[in-house]
C-alpha cells in the first residue's frame, strides 16, 4: 500500500475498531437510528470540516469559521424576521457574503504576507462583532419553508432517519473531495501546502490561490451555518464558539498534516464521525461525564500526530535508503 | 532609551485611547483615594487586564522562539481548579499547587514541541482542548467555592493603596524583562526564534530553552489563573480564561512583536494587553454598546497588521524617504533663497 494511504488507513481502522467496542457494549448502536442522528447531530461541523481541510492542505489555518457560523445563524434570522425575502434568497445572499469575507482574508493574507493564524483571528473578532451588532438576543426562526426543510427525511430501514441536512453534509464531503483531488485548483493547493516558493515555480498562481482556498472555506461555513440555523431553528450570536479548533482537530484526527501537503478530505468525514460516535458512547454510557468526552479526544489528537510524525520518520528514511 | 523608543507606537496608541476615551467619559484619569486605596478607571484597567497581562508576559517569551502557546486559557483553568481544590481540601498551599500546575502544563507542551518536534499550534492544541475536561475532572464539574482570605488577597487585596493583581503583574512584567535584559538569556531565546538549528549548532542548547519558555508561559498562565480565580473566590472550570490565549496573543502581536519568532520586547507586549483593556473599558464607560468591542478589536488588529506587514514595509520606507527629500529640498530651497 501506498505509504501516503497508512494516516487514513489508520483512521478508518480506529473508526470501525471503536464502533466494534460500542456495538459489543451497546448493540443498538448498530441501529439505523444511531447512525442517522451521528450524520444530523454532526452535519454542521462535518461541512465546516471540509472548507477547513482544503485551508489545511494548503498549510494555512481558519480561525474565523465559528464566527462565521453564528453571523450566519444570525443573518438568516434577522433577514427572515425583518424582510419579505424567501429563505433560499436569504441562503443565496448569505453565501456571496460569506464567500466575499473569506475571499477578503485570502487576499489579506497574500498582500500583507502576514500569517493566516493572525488574519483570520482578526476575522473571527470581526463576524462575532458583527452577529452581535445583528442582534444580541437568540432570535427564532419561524418560516413555512423551515418546517419542510426540517422535516424532510428519508425514513431507512430500521426507523433511522436520514434527513436533508445529513445528506447535504455527506455531499458537500463528496463535492469537497473531488475539489481537492480531482481539480487543477486541488492541485494548487497541495502544491500550496508543499511549499509556496516551490509551488510558485511550477507555475501556482499563489495569490489567486489562496484567495480561492479562504473565499471556499467561507462558503463551507456560510453552509453550515444554514444547515446549523435549521438543525436549531434559530440564530444566536453565542452559538459554536470554539467550532473551529475542533473542526481543527477532527481534521488531525482525520489523518491530514497540519504543516499541510498531504492529507484527504475523506478522513476528515470519519474523523467528525469518530469524535460524534465518541460523544454517543458517553449518552450511552450515562455514567460518564461529559468533560472525558474532551480528554478522550485530547488524547485521540496527541495519537495520531505522533502516528504521523512516526511515519513521516519512516517514510522519508525509506526515501532516503 | 532604546526601550523608549521601540514601545513609542504602543504608548501613543494608549495616549490616544485614553484621550478618545475621555472625550466622552471625563473623569477617565481621575483617581482618587478611598479607604487608602486608589480608587479609579485606570486603577480599575491596571486591574482587570492582570490576566491578559501575565498571560502576555509568557507568551512573549513563547512567541519569540516562533512558537505559540494555545493552552494559556485552559492552563488557567486548571490551574484556577487545582488552587480550588487544594484550599477546600484542606490543604491550603492553593497557591504553590497551582504554580506547580502550571509547570507540569508547561512540561507537556515544551517536551511535545521541543523533543517530540509537533508544531507548536497543534502540540498546544492538545491541551486547549483536553485541559478543560482536566479542571472539571478536578472540579467534578461543579464552580468550586471558597473563603480563604489569602488567596482572595490575589484577587481584590491591595498593597499601598494599589490592587493586588495589578502589583502582581507589574512585577512579573519587570522582573522577566530584567531577567531576560540583564543576563544573555533574551538573546539566547531571539537566536532560537530567527533559527533553531544555526543557534544549536552556536552552542546554545535549544531544547532546554525550547521547553523553558513554555515553562514560563505555564507560570504565567499559573498566576492569571490565581488572580481570575481569587478575583471571584471560586474556580469555574468552564469559563475561567476562556479565549484569553487568543487576547494574549493579540496583545503580543499589538505590541509589535514578530509571530514569526526573533527579536521581542515584553515591555511593548504588556502594552499591548493595556491598550487590549483600555478598549473594552473604554467602550464600556463611553457608553457604546459592548457590542462594538469585538469589531473595533478586528479593525486594530488590522490596522497594526498593515503597519507590520513585511511587504508593505519597502513602500513605508519609500514614504519617509520621499518626506526627507521633500524636506531636504525644501531647506535647499529656503537658503537659496535667503541668499
């Protein structure tokens, strides 16, 4: 097997090997049910997951997405109660606004060549900002058209229900993975996250790039940011404070190197589940407390960097010989 | 001197929020004395800024070697629980087990960065996000309370007329400068941020220094978490420092310093953090919504972002040259003039 595979081989492995120890404890995790409620409990941070792997790829970070997120939540709120628009004109506004913040970012970063740690913490400051000056207050959202979005759901075999915002998490996976992979713009930015003079002399347009790389990262959570307004049915300007280090951490978790360059979309989808079904366990378990469900991943984060310091060891001293 | 005059944007960013802020709250610089304590805004900024200002003080330290220290936030939770936990166990020593806390935080992330080798945004991204589960596990979820008028003292005591936590983080604001001044150990930490392996291969043992400004940032996060936790007698390990690494390092960052590690100065740092509390104090007394806080904090982050900018730098050089030659042009023409 292709060495580059073995940090998600060893994701999925831990993935499946966890859900076996549940299911021997619990054999109703195996349930549709479960499965169902893993996939809509974690459809936000799955999307959100995904803009922040490409950001990874590319060796940057994103500490704005939870703002965003909950400037989202709050602007679909807001426009719903005070306008006459139609939420899908709302959703098509929210994601140029999103979309337009993260481009903005991208293009902060190339021209001050400042770290994007700095620059987009000052962006996480900037939509928080602006959600409260939206509104301070939890505001609900009460639209016809949010009641069939809520409602709609596929009914599996089992009573587990596959609902829309699940099933738009795992597309926007898919669509994340062809991007990454299958595009010249992927290619971009695994070039990015190689090494930017590198990837400049083999003809990376690195300014357009990472604008391209924040602008998708302010879509995904633009999106998840509607899939989250319809998983509560509100906007609140305290909502997913903290989204984004564990949208950080399901991404390590999920087998991508945080220097950037290597990694997979696809990982960063069972490392959301594997911290989903870890959560679960605990509702399960009923006597654990909520706080291990931190420490567990903690620990889960510490095994897999060194997983991949091992390897990368490893491989490059094959690479070497 | 030279201090004077690399700290000079940060004291005149201060003077003009303080005159901002005056302009619309006029009794901002009065202090008065009550009870033979001084009594005021800027006593109440001195004060409340004690956390990000510690937490400033080693993160300066960490910053300066191209590192980052996320887990500041949750070292003082820990620390604040563990203070907690030892005054209602009985054992009193609150104080000392907290330090020691705050070391062994340290440890773990110096060892995971220094001798492991992981990145040190991921490698104190374990601890930011498993350290909070830590203090509650010390706390068994629960805000710990106590009356221990020792420990209180850290948090509303004062000494000649000044409060504690103030005094607290003024000394360890000057006694890590002259510390670090005063012996080679600045340079030291300088030549291991510019570059580790050139400054290992000089003779300077980059590992030890590696894991001892992580230490120090551990201690310093161990002293915010007693001031945070003395300040409301009692340890809350789900919101005690949540989010001040991210202050910490936007004081840092205001204070000029370099994130990608080199040369720093803790003095223009601490700065920073005042000039962090001067805005959230500020906005408060001149009657603004608390709202606006966070986004006048992007638009400061932004503005010393393009002053720092390393590629805007030639273009601010082109400026002030231009201006010289203006002037000296200028002065040439007046004496041809006069003659």
């Amino acid at each position: 097997m292709n060495p580059r595979l073995y940090p998600l081989a060893a994701t999925i492995a831990i993935f499946l090997l966890a859900w076996v120890v549940c299911v021997m404890q619990f054999p109703y995790m195996l349930s549709t049910r479960v499965v169902g409620n893993l996939l809509t409990d974690n459809a936000y941070l799955g999307i959100v997951a995904v803009g922040m792997t490409v950001v990874i790829l590319s060796g940057g970070i994103d500490l704005s997405v939870g703002s965003v997120i909950a400037f989202s939540g709050v602007f679909i709120a807001v426009m719903l109660r005070d306008s006459g628009l139609h939420p899908l004109a709302v959703f098509a506004l929210l994601l140029v606004v999103t979309s337009a913040f993260g481009a903005a970012m991208g293009w902060l970063i190339h021209t001050l060549a400042m770290p994007p740690f700095i620059v987009t913490l000052a962006g996480m400051f900037l939509a928080r900002g602006a959600a409260y000056m939206l509104t301070i207050d939890s505001v609900p959202i009460d639209h016809a058209f949010y009641d069939v979005l809520d409602d709609a759901y596929y009914l599996m075999p089992g009573k587990g229900r596959l609902t829309l915002i699940g099933v738009v998490m795992l597309l926007t996976v898919l669509v994340g993975m062809i991007v990454a992979h299958r595009t010249r713009f992927g290619a971009s930015v695994f070039a990015l996250g190689g090494g930017e003079a590198t990837a400049r002399l083999m003809g990376v347009r690195v300014g357009r790039t990472t604008v391209a790389i924040y602008a998708f990262s302010g879509l995904m959570a633009g999106l998840s940011g509607i899939v989250f307004s319809i998983y509560t049915s509100s906007g609140y300007p305290l909502a997913t404070v903290g989204t984004e280090l564990t949208a950080i951490a399901a991404v390590v978790i999920g087998g991508t190197l945080l220097t950037g360059g290597a990694g997979f979309v696809f990982g960063t989808l069972i490392g959301v589940l594997t911290m989903g079904l870890i959560q679960t366990y605990i509702v399960f378990d009923g006597t654990l407390s909520s706080w291990w469900t931190k420490i567990i991943i903690g620990l889960l984060l510490l095994a897999f960097i060194l997983l991949q310091k091992g390897l990368l060891r490893v491989t490059t001293a094959r690479a070497g010989a | 001197m030279i201090v004077l005059r690399r700290v000079t944007p940060q004291l005149l960013t201060l003077a003009a929020l303080a005159a901002l802020v005056t302009l619309f709250f006029p009794d901002f610089l009065r202090i008065e004395v009550v009870d033979g304590r001084l009594v005021g805004p800027i006593m109440d900024i001195l004060k409340r800024g004690a956390p990000v200002g510690l937490l400033a003080v080693g993160m300066t330290l960490v910053i300066a070697t191209r590192g980052i220290d996320l887990s500041v936030g949750t070292t003082m939770a820990i620390t604040g629980a563990v203070a907690a936990w030892s005054i209602t166990q009985g054992y009193g020593l609150g104080g000392a087990l907290a330090l020691l806390a705050g070391v062994l935080a340290g440890l773990w992330n110096g060892t995971l960065v220094a001798i492991v080798g992981i990145q040190p945004i991921v490698a104190t991204l374990i601890l930011m996000t498993s350290g909070r589960g830590i203090a509650q596990l010390v706390t068994e979820g629960r805000i710990l309370t106590f009356s221990h008028d020792g420990m209180a003292f850290f948090g509303s005591g004062a000494l000649l007329g000044i409060p504690a936590p103030a005094l607290l983080w003024g000394l360890t604001a000057v006694a890590v400068a002259l510390l670090m001044r005063r012996s080679a150990l600045g340079m030291l930490i300088e030549a291991v941020g510019v570059n580790r392996a050139a400054s290992a291969l000089a003779g300077v043992n980059a590992t030890v220094l590696l894991i001892a400004v992580y230490v120090a940032s551990g201690l310093c996060a161990a002293l915010a978490g007693i001031v945070a936790t003395a300040d409301i007698r009692g340890a809350d390990a789900n919101n005690a420092g949540l989010w001040l690494e991210l202050d910490a390092i936007l004081a840092v960052v205001i204070g000029g310093n370099s994130l990608l590690g080199g040369r720093f100065s803790i003095a223009a740092s601490v700065l920073g953090a005042l000039i962090i509390q001067t805005v959230d104090t500020g906005i408060l007394l001149a009657g603004f919504p608390s709202e606006y806080n966070l986004v006048i904090k992007a638009g400061l982050v932004l503005v010393i972002l393009v002053l720092q900018s390393p590629n805007l730098a030639h273009h601010w050089y082109a400026l002030r040259r231009a201006a010289q030659v203006r002037r000296e042009r200028a002065m040439g023409a007046a004496k041809e003039t006069g003659r």
